[in-house]
C-alpha cells in the first residue's frame, strides 16, 4: 500500500476515517487501518475533500488587468473593449507565461479541473493555439477542457463562424457562444443556433456566456432550453452567467426555470465577476444583478460556481481560490443558513464536476476511485469558508501535488508575553 490518511474527516461518515490508497486509487475507507503503507499522513481530524472544478475561467485573459488601461466605469463593455485592444498584443509567449501562471494557483488550491472559455475573435487563434500546449503540459494534474468563445460576437465580428469552427478543429472541446452581445435578437438567436449545430457536427458539449446582461428583455437561456430538448441534448449543455434572469418579472422567471429543469441545463454562476460588473447603470436601489440560483437549486437544476476572472479588464481581484469565490457567493447570494453554506461547498466540488462530465466512477472520495484529495487546515465545511483556510495538502492519482504551510501568528504587545492567535475556534 502506498499512503494512508489516516484520522481524516470526510463528509458522509459520522466518525473520522482512514483512507488506504494504492497505485493512484482509493482501496479502503475505514475507522481504522492496521496495514502499513510507505507513507503515512496524519490528518488530525481536519477534512478532506474530493478536489474543486473551475467550471468557468477565461485562461487567455488573466493577469492582464491594466493593461492597456484599467476599466473606468467597472461594465462588462468596457471591459470587453480594453480585452479588445489587448488582444491584438497577445503572443505565445505571453499567454502561456500567464496561463499557466493561473493554473498553477489553482492547482495550489485544489483544483484539479478547469474549464477555459478562449477568444476565438482573433484571426491568428492565437489563444486557442496556445492553451492547447498548456493543456497539454498540465496532462495529469490539471484537466483543462478549452471553449471556443466568441467574445466579440459570431455574427458580429467578421468571419465570426469561419473561427468558431477552425478553434474546434484545432482542437478545443467544447462549444460556446454569447447571444446577447450580437447586434440584433435575431442574430441572439442564431448564435444559439450555430453553436448547437457545431457542438453536434464536432459531437462537443456546449458552454454559452448567456444573459450576461441587466436588461430583463435579453432572454437567450429560453432559446438555449428549447434548442437543447429538440436536439436531445440534455445534459451536454452549460448556461453561464445568465444574469438577467435576476432582473425579470417573477412570472417569467417560474416559466424559465422549469424549462431549464426539463432542458438539464447546467448552470453557472460567476459572483466574482457578476458582483462588479452588474447594476453598473442603477441608481438606487442597485440590482444585485445575479441569477437565481437559490431557485434553481431549489428546482433541482445543478448549479456550480466559476471564478471567471483572475485579474484582467472584467476583475481586478483573485488568486485562482475556489474557496475565496464561495466565500463571495454566500454573500452576495445571501447563501448564510446553516444549510445553504453546504450546498455552497457542492458548487464547488460535486457540481462543478459533473457539468464538467465527472461521474460517481470517476470522482469523489469513494473506494475504486482515483485518490484526488484535498486536506484542509479546517476540521468542517463552514469552518474552510469562513476562513477560506489553507489547502495543507493537494493529492492527484495518490501523489501529493501541492503542499501549503499555514501562516502564524502571535500578539506581541509590549509587555505581554507572546501569543500566538489562532483563527479556529
Ligand atoms: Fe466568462
């Protein structure tokens, strides 16, 4: 046997557990373990966690913020305007030192999934190009799933669906689209419509950036349902952002979410993002501009978290932390009760996951399934959000991948004897 954890607490077992692992997988979960292993990892009652999915990153833009300018008046436009100006810089070079500048955060965090959207408005590609060689150097550790992302538009940037489909035949995985920044309704539409017909000619998921708007008349995700229950393809299908569903009438929204539900849609919500650029043009009171995602969990509609932005023209902020991004969503979604902060751990673990296209075989702390484990300097859930703690250990196929030394701190007041605080309680 290679390694046990041994004294770790785990979500499901009313006492703390080992965990037995050999040749990269979990063979045994017990109370106690007597075989002995090559390495032995005490975890002190502290919990492990099956390791969080990024469902939602834009890889291409990290780490640019300021660059040409920051944004002014914090919108999404302004955003994608200075991305705009940027972009025609961007080299190999450049966007492989930041990408995997970002991954490697994330990995230091326990992610070992992640899916980039990737402007594909660019006549070189050369975004596209370049993830698919930092994809390829994560093989193992990270799993990168590339989305071809028309951020400037298909039918409104010229040789809009000529790139779409070259992005996918260089090798991106997935299919995405953004409806409600075309130039008309009809042209919303279409987008939906091409992005579906390529996601079946490439036999690829689909990922929209959807509704990521205030105006309650941008009702894209509705067509993006009806499309996805026609063509039978449920459950291939994310919506992303989907902001408007905040701002319309409660009626609407009824009608909505269930034709979600029927669709199996999967849903995410970037409240990083979502919390800065939404409501940009209210007054008082300012709409929180998010969607509803207590409702859809509540309809039974899956529901994950996504950091979106780490530092570029549309976030100034973030490390790559799931867990600083939950964090921001109990908030801002008002997800505080003693059941809801849970549900708010799944949205980045198991939800993310299975929209990624993890399934019970392949992910969760389960015997038969790869050892990917993440101890945290926390003993539950509520106690690793509240203080956003460290991830002692990040563990992919049995191996440690990541290591972290949580800080310390001492009160040393003159005349005080010195004491070292500690944040649990
Ligand atoms: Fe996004």
């Amino acid at each position: 046997m290679d390694l046990i954890l041994r004294n770790a607490r785990i979500r499901g077992h009313d006492k703390n557990v080992d965990i037995a692992v050999n040749d990269g997988l979990i063979t045994k979960i017990a109370p106690k373990i007597t075989t002995r292993p090559r390495q032995v990892i005490d975890c002190a009652g502290k919990l492990v966690s099956p390791p969080f999915t990024d469902i939602h990153v834009h890889l291409d833009a990290v780490l640019t913020v300021g660059q040409p300018r920051f944004n002014q008046t914090g919108t999404l436009i302004e955003g994608i305007e200075i991305w705009a100006e940027r972009k025609k810089t961007l080299t190999f070079d450049d966007v492989k030192r930041r990408a995997t500048l970002a991954v490697k955060w994330e990995l230091a965090h326990g992610v070992t999934r992640i899916r980039s959207h990737v402007d594909v408005c660019d006549p070189d590609l050369t975004a596209v190009k370049t993830l698919l060689e930092v994809k390829k150097e994560f093989a193992g550790l990270v799993d990168l799933q590339l989305v071809a992302f028309p951020q400037d538009g298909i039918y409104a940037f010229p040789k809009g669906e000529r790139l779409m489909k070259q992005a996918m035949e260089l090798g991106c995985d997935i299919v995405g689209g953004i409806p409600h920044h075309e130039m008309t309704r009809d042209d919303g539409v279409a987008d939906v419509k091409f992005a579906c017909d390529l996601a079946q000619q490439f036999q690829a998921k689909l990922d929209l950036h959807i509704d990521e708007t205030d105006d309650p008349h941008s009702r894209f995700t509705e067509v993006l349902a009806a499309e996805t229950i026609k063509r039978g393809l449920s459950g291939r299908v994310t919506a992303s952002h989907t902001t408007s569903m905040h701002s319309v009438d409660n009626a609407y929204a009824f009608k909505l979410i269930r034709l979600i539900k029927r669709a199996g849609l999967h849903m995410v919500t970037n409240p990083c993002d979502n919390s800065v650029l939404q409501g940009r043009f209210d007054t008082y009171p300012k709409r929180r501009g998010h969607t509803r995602v207590k409702e859809l969990l509540a309809a039974g509609v899956n529901v994950g978290i996504g950091h979106d932005s780490i530092m570029d023209p549309w976030y100034p902020l973030g490390v790559g932390d799931p867990v600083q991004v939950a964090f921001v969503w109990i908030h801002y979604g008002q997800m505080s009760g003693a059941t809801e902060i849970p549900q708010v751990w799944d949205m980045i673990t198991t939800n993310p996951a299975r929209a990624f296209g993890a399934t019970d075989k392949t992910y969760g702390i389960i015997v038969g399934n790869p050892a990917d484990l993440v101890l945290l300097d926390a003993e539950t859930e509520f106690d690793a959000l509240r203080r956003i703690a460290p991830r002692l250990l990040v563990i992919r196929n049995g191996q440690i991948v990541a290591r972290t030394t949580p800080s310390e701190t001492v009160l040393c007041p003159k005349g005080w004897k010195k004491e070292a605080i500690d944040f649990r309680i």
